[in-house]
C-alpha cells in the first residue's frame, strides 16, 4: 500500500520597516553601502541571479531597499560564492 506525501514549499515572512524619510528606491551606491557590499558585486548578482530585484528606469538601474532585504534573506548563500 502506497501512502501520498505532499510537501508543500516552506513560507518565508519578513517584515520590513524603513525609517522616516529613508528612500524606498535607490541607486547602486546607495544600494551597495545600505547592504555592505560593493558596487561591482551588486551589479554581478544582477546579472547573474534571474530573480535578483531591480528595475531599470529609462537607462537608470533603481533597486528598492524592501525586495533586497528580502532576497538576501532568502538567498544567504549567493553573496559569499
């Protein structure tokens, strides 16, 4: 007799809550030294990762400060590679 399992996808909740007056858009500077990482690395990951969060405005590149904070969480293992 064969039982069914289904196993369903772990459900990841983070809370992200920026100070007053803290911009909900950046630049890749800004991004970098929000994250500590630098410039050239977020502009890799960007690249490399499909699912890496950033939007390109005309011809600027923005990343908003809540999706980074939650692919780094999610992606823990990526930065260090």
């Amino acid at each position: 007799m064969q039982i069914p399992i289904e196993v369903g996808q772990p459900v990841v909740n983070i809370t992200v809550q920026l100070a007053p007056g803290d911009s909900l858009g950046v630049d890749a500077k800004e991004a970098a030294a929000r994250f500590g990482i630098g410039e050239t690395t977020l502009y890799k990951l960007r690249r490399q990762e499909p699912d890496f969060p950033s939007y390109t405005i005309g011809k600027a590149v923005r990343f908003l400060i809540p999706d980074l904070y939650v692919w780094f969480q999610t992606h823990p293992q990526t930065v260090m590679e």
